[in-house]
C-alpha cells in the first residue's frame, strides 16, 4: 500500500502542474501563492518545519522536491518512465508553440 503521505505529496504536485499550466486563470501573484503554498505543503508532509514569512526558503523548496522524489520513487516510477514522460510532453509543448 502507498502511504497517505505520498498520495498527498503527488496530488500536490499534480494540482500545482494543472494550475500553473492555466496561466489566463491566475495573475501573476496569485501564480506566486500557488507554487508557494504548495512547496510549504509538500515540504509539511515530507516532515520539515515552513518558513515563517511569506518566501521560501532554500531548505523548505529542497524538502518539497525531496518529497516529491520520494513519492515517484514510492510509486514505483522508473527512470525510463520519467524519460518517456519528459519526451512525451516536450514534444507536445513543442508542438503546441510553448517551446521555442
């Protein structure tokens, strides 16, 4: 069984990508609150202490990607799925006239 914190951890990262990638949805400081909160929260379930103010910090925005890491490794994702993956969608951006 995936433990509930790499669900979390996962869901938090997929919320992030699909809001982020709204970009008429979002100003440009709500689009910084987003990615803010969600790293203080991946950080929270990968059991490390939030920064008190309203930036993040060094340490908080590694425990976010260390929780994340985490939870692919979890859930038993390759590095060759990761690598299609990142094929898959770069090509799709480009094809979309995201990437130039």
């Amino acid at each position: 069984m995936i433990p509930p914190t790499v669900v979390a951890s996962l869901d938090l990262a997929c919320f992030m990508q699909v809001v982020m990638a709204r970009k008429s949805i979002l100003s440009t400081n709500e689009r910084d609150k987003v990615r803010h909160y969600v790293l203080r929260g991946l950080a929270a379930l990968n059991g490390n202490s939030l920064p008190a103010g309203e930036t993040v910090d060094h340490e908080t925005a590694f425990a976010a990607f260390d929780a994340v890491c985490g939870a692919i490794v979890a859930c038993g994702v390759s590095n060759a799925d990761l690598a299609a993956h990142f094929n898959q969608t770069a090509l799709h951006r480009i094809h979309n006239g995201s990437v130039r």
